[in-house]
C-alpha cells in the first residue's frame, strides 16, 4: 500500500508540475499575440494595405506597380508611396541637384522596409550614414519584387532621375515567386505560373521553414496541453533542421530559375552602364547561425553574376557574421531587418556607397 501511495503521490505532483507548466505557457503565448488576440487582424490590415497602395500594372512585365501619392496608415505609421513610386516624404527633381550625390535604392521588402516607419527605413538610414548635405537618396523598393521587375521598374521609374550610384538589394527569396501584392493583381498565365510553382514545391518539400512553424502553431492550439505540443514542436524542428531544405535552395537547384536570375542581373547593370551611373550589388543574407549557413552556393551565384554584370559587390553575410542574427533581423522573420539590423546594414551600404561616389 505504501508503495501505491507513492506512485499516487508521484503521478498527482507530476499532473500538478505538468498544470502549472501549461497555465505559465499559455499565460506567455497569450502576451505573445497580436492586439486583436490572433492574427486575422493583422492580416485584413495587411490584404488592405496591398490592395491601397499597389495597383495592377500597364508595363510589360510588372504584375504590379505602386499606386502614386497613395499611402495608408498601419501600426508602425504610414505606408505608401509618393507621386513617383518613392516611400518618401521629401520631393525629388528630376534633374540632380549638382551638390549632392544622387544614389537610387532598388529591391524589394527590404529596401521598401517591411514593418518599419518611413523614418528608420533602409532608405533613409543609408542618406542619414552618408551625410544628407552630401548625398541624396531615392528610394525604389517594391514589396515581392524580384530582380527582373526591379530592372523593369528601374528603366521606368528610377532612370528619369538621374542617378549617379544605382544600390541594387537582392534577397535570397528573389529565385521564386513571392505572394503579397501579386496574390491580389495577378491573372490569367501570372497566377498559372504561381500555382504552378506552389505545386512543385509543395510536392517537392511539404514541409519547409516557411510552413513547420505554422504545422506547429496548429498542433499547439489544438492540444489539450500545449506545453507537450510545444515539446514535440522543438523535436520536430530539431529533426527538420538536421536534414534542411527550403523553398530557396529548391529555387536555385533549377536550371531555369538561375537563367532569369542571370538575364535580369545582366540587364540591370547594362542599363546602369548606359546611363553612366555605378552600381553596387548587395546581397543581404538569410538571418540564420552563421557557422551552419546553407546558403553560401546563392552568394556565389550572385556575386559572380554581378561582377559580370559590372557591379561591384558586397555581402553582407561577410559584414554581418560577427552579430547574432536574432538581433538583426525583425520576430522570427529570417530574411526582414529589424530597426537595429537596418541601421546597420544601412551603415555598410554607405561605407560602399561612398567609396564609388564620383566626389572621391
């Protein structure tokens, strides 16, 4: 009997520990959620904000364009863009003011600079890190834009402006066909392709880092202790990350996908040639553990297409590996900078920028 009254004991003191480990968790991950306690209200903001400031495109090979002089209010201020497709509030002439050094920023979310202000954008802390009196800086971000339409939306909008460096950002997701804005403004043969490619790599790779988190989520939410579920979530992601793959490495494994990649790079930088401008290629990183980094075969890549194309370049996995990426990068997000990841890029982006300004 006493025996059985310990086993008892035991069992009642472990559902006890396992009681207060769930109603510590749960009290953690409810502080953990949006304001509007789940992320259906970020979302709706998200689908507005797309459908606001970005409009179906007339140019031959955007899906999408920004909206002119359109912006909406979200949670981390205004988003938008000005008359000429900047995310700017200072007014630009088209003819460069001869004091100052014009310098063109061109990518996507990066330089756009998801889920932060106007005033900690890529952007502005590049001009700020270069000296404004010196040095002008114009920014072309377009959220999902890959380097195809950004050497489209150079030619069209960037070029009138005269640049003298032309920044060019280049995000390791630029192999595939990203969702956002396309999601709302594609048709016909654009969202044939994308299904296409959401099959392929569905088929290929179902489970990969953009989708175990949300698995995860799931499981968690329907369990009964969801501190068990979380358990089994760090098991399997553990497991997924001694065997990885993600949508990145799958992209660049296909021969078609690195063609457009080289087509476009060596387009961008012909037609910055031809304007007489200079170019710096900057290719940002995945924010992952630098000393298991996966992804070294895209820098390569890159950097040599780049070169051929006339760019000089810069990799920022080579500045950036002496820092914890959790503090770069923006949540859990692997590719975004946050407020202290972007003025630190934004400082090395200057640091080169300023040594092809045409004053030195």
């Amino acid at each position: 009997m006493a025996i059985v009254g310990r086993l008892a004991l035991v069992g009642v003191s472990s559902l006890l520990a396992l009681g207060v480990a769930e109603i510590g968790y749960r009290a953690r991950t409810a502080r953990d959620e949006t304001p509007d306690g789940d992320d259906g209200g970020w979302r709706d903001r998200y689908r507005h904000m797309n459908e606001t400031i970005y409009r179906a495109s007339s140019i031959d090979g955007l899906v999408y364009e920004p909206t002119p002089g359109v912006s909406v209010d979200m949670e981390y201020g205004a988003a938008g863009f000005d008359a000429a497709g900047m995310r700017d509030d200072e007014e630009h002439a088209l003819t460069p003011d001869p004091s100052r050094t014009r310098v063109a920023i061109v990518g996507d979310s990066i330089v756009w600079s998801e889920f932060l202000p106007l005033w900690d954008s890529l952007p502005e802390r590049v001009e700020e890190s270069l000296g404004r009196e010196r040095f002008e800086v114009l920014p072309f971000g377009v959220s999902g834009y890959d380097t195809t339409q950004e050497a489209i939306w150079y030619e069209h909008a960037a070029r009138p402006f005269q640049p003298a460096i032309v920044v060019v950002v280049w995000c390791m997701n630029d192999f595939v066909i990203m969702s956002g804005p396309f999601e709302r403004f594609a048709t016909g043969r654009d969202r044939e392709e994308k299904d296409a490619q959401d099959a392929w790599l569905e088929e290929v790779a179902p489970v990969r880092r953009e989708t175990i988190d949300w698995v995860g989520q799931e499981r968690e939410e329907a369990a009964t202790f969801r501190v068990l579920a979380h358990a089994e979530n760090l098991y399997e992601r553990w497991r997924f990350e001694r065997d990885y793959v993600d949508e990145y490495l799958l992209a660049f494994a296909e021969p078609s996908r690195r063609e457009r990649a080289s087509r476009a790079i060596a387009r961008l930088g012909g037609a910055i040639r031809e304007d007489h401008a200079r170019g710096l290629f900057v290719i940002s990183p995945v924010l992952e553990q630098w000393d298991h980094y996966r992804w070294q075969a895209l820098h390569d890549f890159v950097a040599e297409e780049a070169e051929r194309a006339g760019f000089t370049v810069l990799d920022l996995r080579e500045a950036l590996a002496g820092r914890d990426p959790e503090t770069l990068r923006i949540g859990g997000d692997n590719l975004h900078y946050g407020r202290t990841g972007t003025r630190t890029v934004a400082a090395e982006i200057a640091e080169a920028v300023g040594s092809l300004s045409p004053s030195r």
